[in-house]
C-alpha cells in the first residue's frame, strides 16, 4: 500500500474523530493531539480503527510515539508492507 493511500485512510479516521478540524491545513509533523485538540480516548479509537482496517498489530506502548500524521504514516507503512 502506498503512502498517499495510509494518509488517506488516516484523515478518513481523523476525520471521524475531529470532524470540525480542517486536514488540509494540518502540517505533517504536528501533534495531533494539540493541532486538532483531541483526547486520549479520541486518539485510542482512532488508533484502533486504523489498526482493524489496515489489520495491522499497534502496540499500545508506540501510541506515545504515533503523535504525528508522518509518524503513523511512517509506522503504518512499514507496517503494512512487511
């Protein structure tokens, strides 16, 4: 899966948990969490929806790391095409 494809598929499930915030704007190295002001809880489904569709394993341990769109695009690419 190509990289254009898991940014997609992560500013779907942004989307669904920010729906408010404007994605094009968002640059690719920002926190998350503070750019589109959203909670753990918020940040934890949108993880395990990424999870289940890609059916890839996100330990919980690299969530702390994941904080950025390049982070998880970076994470969920590797781990995809493994």
């Amino acid at each position: 899966m190509s990289a254009p494809d898991i940014i997609a598929i992560i500013k779907k499930h942004l989307h669904r948990v920010a729906p408010e915030a404007d994605l094009e704007t968002l640059q690719p190295d920002e926190d998350l969490g503070r750019a589109l002001d959203i909670d753990s809880m918020d940040f934890y489904n949108m993880m395990v929806a990424l999870s289940e569709e890609l059916k890839v394993d996100i330990p919980e341990e690299e969530y702390s790391t994941l904080r950025s769109l390049n982070r998880i695009r970076q994470f969920l690419t590797e781990s995809v095409n493994k």
